[in-house]
C-alpha cells in the first residue's frame, strides 16, 4: 500500500505543479538578465532548459515549440545586444552551443509529449472497452486500473491502485498461482478461467489474460492483466447442457419411436421439378414411380431414439437403417401423400401405414411429422412413430366380440319376443280352453242348451281376437313401433280388462271390488295393449296372494282423475313386496315367484311409458301391494 493515500498525493502534485508555473517565468527572467546585461563570459542561455524542462509537463506540443522558439529569440537578442553582429568566436561558439541545447531538448519534449499523448489515447481506449483491465506489478500491486474494472468489479481507480490484485478480488484458480506464474514467465502469456469477487459480494467467472511486458531491462516487469465477465455465458452454456441431457433422456426414453430426417435433399429435389415446369405435382409422382423411390433414398436417417431401435429390431444406432427406402414397403402408397404435404408447405403431416423391421416383418405405425415453418429452411426434422401393432390386435379382437355380441343381442331378441309372445297369450288361451270346456258342457245337456252354449262361442271368439291383438301388438313394443292409438275411456278399459280375467278369477275364488271415479277421463292410447296391462297387474295379484297361500284374497280395481292424468290402481292384500323386489320388480326375467317368467310387469312398464305414462309400486311386506298407472289426459275428449 502506499504510505500516502491517493487523494493526498494528487493534492501533493497540484502544489508542486502550480510552484512549477509560478517559478518557471522568473527563472526565464533571470536567465535572460544574467544573459544581457552581466560580463559573465559562460553560455548562460543554455540555462533556458530548466525552466523549458519545468514547463514541459504541462504545455501542448505547440506551447512547447513557441516556448523554446522564444528562449532561441531571447538568447540571439542578448547576444547582438552584448556583442554587435561581429561576435568573437569563442562567443559565437558558446552562443550555438547554447543554441542547440534549446533546439535538443524541445526536440525531446515535443517526442515526449507526443509518446505521452499516444499512452493516454490508449489508456483512455482501455477505458472504454468493457472489458477489465489492469496492470500489476510482479507481487501483485495493482498499478493502473481502466473503468472497465472499475464498472465489473465495483472499485474505484483510486481504490484499487495500490492494492493486492489477488486480496482485493479474492481470487480463486483453476490451478495453483505458482503454476500459472511459472506458465507466464516461460511463455509470456496465460489464459484461462478464474473466478472473482466483486465489491458488493457477488462472485464472477471471468475470463483471463495475462500477458508479461518484460522488455525494458531497467524496470521491473509489469503483468498486463485483461478480465472479460463470462458468468452469464456459462450459465448459459451449463443451462443449455443440462437442457440437451434432460431432452436427450426425454428423447431415448420416450414410449414411441422418434427419428431424424435431413429433408434437404428432398427439398431440393422438388424445388428443381417445380422450377423445370411440374405445376401438378400428384399428378406428376403417379406418371413417375421412379422419383417417388428415389425421394424415398433421397431422406437419410440421421438420428433414433431407443424405442425406435427396439421397434425395428436394432441393437445400437450405428445399425439403424440409412434411409426411407430400406423400411418402406414397395407397394406404400402413402409416401405420395407425404411428398404433396412436403411440397405444399404444410405444417403437419399424419399417416397410417407400415414399415418392415430389421427381420423383415411388418409393423403397422402412425407417422405424425411437424414440419418447419415457412420461411424456416431446417433441414433436419423429427418423426413420431407409434407401434400400432397391439392396437391393431384388439380392434380385430374387439370387432370379433362385437360381432358375437350382435348375434347374441339379436338371438336374445328373438327370444324375449318369443317369450312375450307367449306370456302375453296364455291368458287369452287359457280364456278359450276355459270356454269350450263350458260350450262341450252345455252341449252334452239333454236336451243341449244352446243359448249357453252360444254364449260360450261367444267368449271364444273374443278370446281369439284379443290373442291376436295382443301377439300383433307385442310384436310392435318390442320393435319399437309407435302405438295405434284411439280415445279410450278410462272406466271402459278397467271393466274390459276385469271381464277378461273373470274367469281366472272365479277358478281362483278371488272377489273383485270396483270404484270407479273416471267417468270423464279420456287416454289417447292402443286400447288391446292398455287391456293387457292391467289384465297382467290383476293376473300377478291373485297368481301372487294364490301362490302365499293369502285367506280371504281381494282384489280391488280403482280409477280418478288427478292433476291432469288419469289413475287406475290395481290393489290386493297378498305378500307384498320387500324394497328390493319393489325396486327389481318391473326389470326383465326377475320373479318373486319359483314358477314366474318375470315379464309380466316388464311388459307392462314397456306398454305404459310407450304411452307416456308411469308405473309403480306402493307397498311393504306382508301388507299388501298397489300397482298405479298414471296416464295423461286428452285434453280434447270425444263428446266434449
């Protein structure tokens, strides 16, 4: 460290410098007096270099030329003024010497001060580079310090001259200090990277050069240090090494293939067709099957990831296939597809097709390609690929099953309609046998009663009908036709339904009870499948108290207007259901019954919400049960 700090020197240097002018003058003064008017016979002139060297240090090169053409001009005055224009020689002599000491030493300082300008235009180049530089001596003391260093490192010139370069920055070393001191020494020069401290605490990595100015023999060598900031860059570069191993290991451990193209060739190629004349390019790769194999050489493969190794039955990278034209099948035909989207410019491009691995299979893929944007020439290029192998597998799998579980829906189908069929006419035919056992009876009286017995024919007859129409009718639910409907009266459909069943439940020894309280409502509805419904509700009543053994079993059939729908109720006083048969109850095949079909009330659900009604249960076990239809109102009925 200096004994003097900075400020305090340049104070020094200001005095001494101001002394310096202010003496100067009067010397010159004295000189010339001395000169002119003294018999000193001595060359006094040649004292003009004092007070010549004295100003030398502050003065421009053209103040300096004025200055000692001055002292020349005072020393001839005092030379004619002492001696006349004929001299003696001995004067003469000490005049020229005196003369040409003037003349040397402005002659130096005009260099001097033309060197010290050309050292402070390149100091002041050092000060406007960014870059830091500094000089130092052998054991570090810093000598000169540029703003460069000032503005990296945060220490003011002032600061820093003087002190330790290595203390004051911290320094830290890729090797040791005597090593790289040893290195600069033998060459002259030493680079390389070291890491700094800066004033506020933060630390750098810059980039060094030291190089070692040892050519004047009588000074001490000076080390000229230049620090250029490379903390940012290497961040940088490690941010973007770090980036290239996380996509490379992205890019390896992908779970579908990716492959690199160089596409410049190709692109090339059809630039040259469109530029020779091909205006329709599709056309022009069907008439020339040879352009679209060579395309497919013209794309190199440049680059795989491991799951493209492994798709095409390649063990490393240097193995891979070189081109397009070693995978494609010859029969491909969508590479033509591929080329117009290439030429066309499009930024994307997917396909379905196969290619053929290292053990010549064949694997189905998808093919997705982004292309560059317009105006980006990059050559090389990504393709995805995805092994559609196991998908292909279980499509074939699953259209297989598909078409199993179609036969399977239609073999079901035809068997539920078969079985509706044949539920929802067992009661009309149970009505006809019951009759003609009644007409064979009358007709074996003697004499025969044929009133009873045409009575009887009668309900035949009509049992017949209603089986057709509801074989008819059924047909339709299940294929979901839209019902043939009619105004039906309410009342009506309840006592028709009651009459058909009379006799089941006469057999059965079941009463029914009647109230009726509909007299007005009309239903837009198909009155055969209406009937049937609530011939079912009454039937799986009393099949229902008959089967739980239930004493003295009712039945009792309602009807009422309410809320703009129409109410008939089926109730009796058998079993019941529980809650979970109560929420089963109208699904397809289920039966609280060991002998039931279970499609009794899922017929009747179908036939009801085809008439935009509903269906439901009220009821707890070992109470009874009452099954109501609701069924909207003609807002319009007959006779209105």
């Amino acid at each position: 460290m200096n004994s003097v700090p900075n400020d305090q020197n340049l104070s020094v240097a200001a005095v001494l410098r101001r002394l310096r002018l202010m003496i100067s003058p009067v010397l010159i003064l004295i000189i010339f007096l001395l000169d002119t008017f003294t018999p000193l016979v001595s060359a006094v002139a040649v004292f003009y270099v004092v007070p010549l060297l004295m100003l030398g240090d502050f003065l421009s090169i053209r103040r300096v030329q004025l200055l000692f053409f001055g002292m020349i001009g005072l020393a001839t005055f005092s030379l004619l003024f002492d001696h006349g224009l004929n001299p003696e020689f001995a004067t003469l002599l000490r005049y020229c010497v005196s003369i040409a000491a003037i003349s040397i030493t402005g002659f130096l300082l005009v260099k001097t001060i033309r060197d010290r300008q050309t050292l402070i235009g390149q100091a002041a180049l050092l000060d406007v580079t960014h870059d830091a530089i500094f000089t130092r001596s052998p054991d570090g003391r810093i000598l000169f310090w540029n703003r460069g260093a000032e503005r990296l490192y945060g220490w003011s010139r002032q600061e820093a001259v003087g002190r330790s370069s290595h203390e004051l920055l911290q320094s830290q070393f890729p090797t040791s200090l005597e090593a790289i001191n040893a290195h600069l020494h033998a060459h002259g020069l030493w680079e390389g990277e070291i890491s700094h401290q800066c004033r506020d605490g933060g630390r750098l990595i810059v980039l060094s050069r030291w190089t070692l100015d040892d050519h004047d023999p009588g000074k001490p060598p000076v080390i000229l240090e230049s620090n250029t900031d490379v903390t940012a860059s290497k961040a940088a570069d490690a941010a973007l090494r770090d980036s290239e191993v996380r996509y490379r290991n992205i890019f390896n451990t992908l779970a579908v293939g990716i492959w690199e193209h160089d596409f410049g060739p190709l692109r090339a190629a059809l630039k040259g067709l469109r530029e020779s004349g091909v205006e329709d390019m599709h056309a022009y790769l069907l008439q020339h099957p040879e352009f679209v194999r060579d395309a497919q050489q013209m794309i190199p493969i440049t680059d795989v990831n491991d799951t493209a190794l492994k798709l095409m039955d390649v063990e490393r990278k240097e193995d891979f296939f070189r081109s397009l034209s070693e995978i494609l099948p010859p029969e491909e035909g969508s590479f033509i597809d591929f080329l117009i989207a290439f030429d066309e410019g499009r930024g994307y491009y997917q396909a379905e097709t196969e290619v053929l691995n290292r053990r010549g299979e064949t694997i189905p893929i998808i093919v997705a390609i982004t292309f560059p944007p317009p105006g980006d020439e990059a050559d090389r290029v990504q393709a995805v690929v995805l092994n559609i192998t196991e998908r292909r597998r279980l499509q074939l799998a699953f259209d297989h099953a598909k078409q199993e579980a179609e036969q399977a829906l239609r073999a079901a189908a035809m068997g539920e309609l078969s079985v509706s069929i044949a539920h929802e006419v067992n009661q009309p035919l149970a009505a006809i046998m019951t009759s003609s056992e009644a007409a064979l009876r009358w007709m074996d009286r003697s004499p025969p009663d044929l009133e009873e017995t045409r009575e009887a024919l009668t309900d035949v007859l009509n049992a017949t009908r209603h089986a057709t129409g509801v074989v008819k009718r059924v047909r339709k639910l299940v294929s979901r036709t839209r019902p043939e409907t009619e105004a039906v009266a309410v009342n009506a459909l309840a006592v028709e339904a009651l009459r058909l069943v009379r006799h089941d439940l006469e057999r059965l020894n079941i009463p029914v009870r009647v109230a009726l309280a509909a007299a007005d409502g009309h239903v837009q509805a198909d009155r055969v499948l209406l009937q049937q419904a609530l011939v079912n509700l009454v039937t799986n009543a009393a099949q229902a108290m008959t089967a739980a053994g239930t004493p003295a079993p009712t039945i009792e059939m309602r009807t009422c207007l309410k809320d703009g729908h129409a109410v008939i109720d089926v109730i009796d006083n058998g079993p019941g259901f529980d809650p979970d048969s109560a929420q089963r109850a109208f699904d397809a095949f289920f039966s609280t019954r060991p002998d039931g079909m279970g499609l009794g009330l899922a017929i009747c659900r179908s036939t009801v919400e085809a008439h935009e009604g509903t269906v439901s249960i009220v009821s707890e076990p070992g109470a009874g049960a009452r099954l109501s239809i609701c069924l909207p109102l003609l807002s319009d009925p007959p006779g209105a």
